[in-house]
C-alpha cells in the first residue's frame, strides 16, 4: 500500500485548477495522500490541500518537521488515512499509478468515511470534483441543501 502517492506535475497542476479559491498561488506540490491530499512547499512553510475537508492549512516550517510529523502514527493516521486506506487495501480496492481512494458521496454532502463509501477514481478527475463541490457549497450555511451544477 503507498501511502505517499507522486502524479505528474501537469496532472497535478490540472487537478488543482478548480481550487482557485484557496490561496495556492504561491505553494508547490510535493505528493499526495492515498486520498489525494495534495502537500505543498510554499516559501515559508509547508501546507495541506485536504481535498476530503476542502481547506488549506500550514503544517510546519521545514521538511524535516514534515518528515517526522508522517512518521508518526498520529501523522499517518491524520494526514494519510493510513486506517482507512489499509482497511480498502484489504478489501481489494488497490489504487493504480493514476488513480486514488474517492468517496462516492463526499463527506461534505453528507457521506460516510468508511470503506463502503469509497471507490477507486483517476487521481486528476477527483481533485478537480472536489474543489468544484467544495466552492459551491463553501460559504452554504450548516444544514443547506447543496445544489451542485
């Protein structure tokens, strides 16, 4: 099971196109997660894309902390889903080179994080849906109906 998961700079680029309303302008893209949180460089520090959460968050200062924050368990389960994406891997669903775990209905929408939730989707395609579904339904009030389209 890769629990760090690298993708071509153009297919990154392009899945991020959608998340032009977080600040990503200045931060460069490292890896991913099994679920296609992306972790970027930017000039100061190092930051989370969580494309499950739809938000954008400082990690740490440097790639040493970065380093020993995923070596950790608590890193790994927070940060990666290690939990969850053993638990897919052992029921068959195994990501191939392009491709990442995906909620069929995003946790944002009201959808479980369990493994019966998740489904095997191209990396580029996914991370570009979530940022779309994420800025529609960002600034909805608790409880709103979500109307995506």
């Amino acid at each position: 099971m890769e629990l760090i998961r690298r993708f071509p700079d153009p297919v990154v680029l392009s899945a991020l196109e959608s998340w032009g309303f977080l600040d990503l302008g200045d931060k460069n893209p490292l890896f991913t997660s099994p679920f296609g949180d992306v972790f970027m460089q930017g000039p100061k520090s190092y930051w989370l894309l969580d494309v499950v959460g739809g938000s954008l968050s400082e990690l740490c200062s440097t790639g040493e902390e970065l380093t020993a924050i995923l070596n950790t368990k608590d890193g790994r389960d927070e940060y990666l889903m290690v939990g969850l994406a053993a638990e897919a891997d052992a029921n068959g669903l195994v990501p191939s080179d392009d491709e990442i775990y995906d909620f069929r209905v995003p946790p944002v929408l009201g959808g479980s994080l369990s493994v019966a939730n998740l489904q095997l989707i191209d990396f580029e395609v996914a991370v570009n849906l979530a940022g779309q579904i994420h800025e529609q339904v960002r600034n909805l009030p608790p409880g709103a109906p979500a109307r995506l389209g």
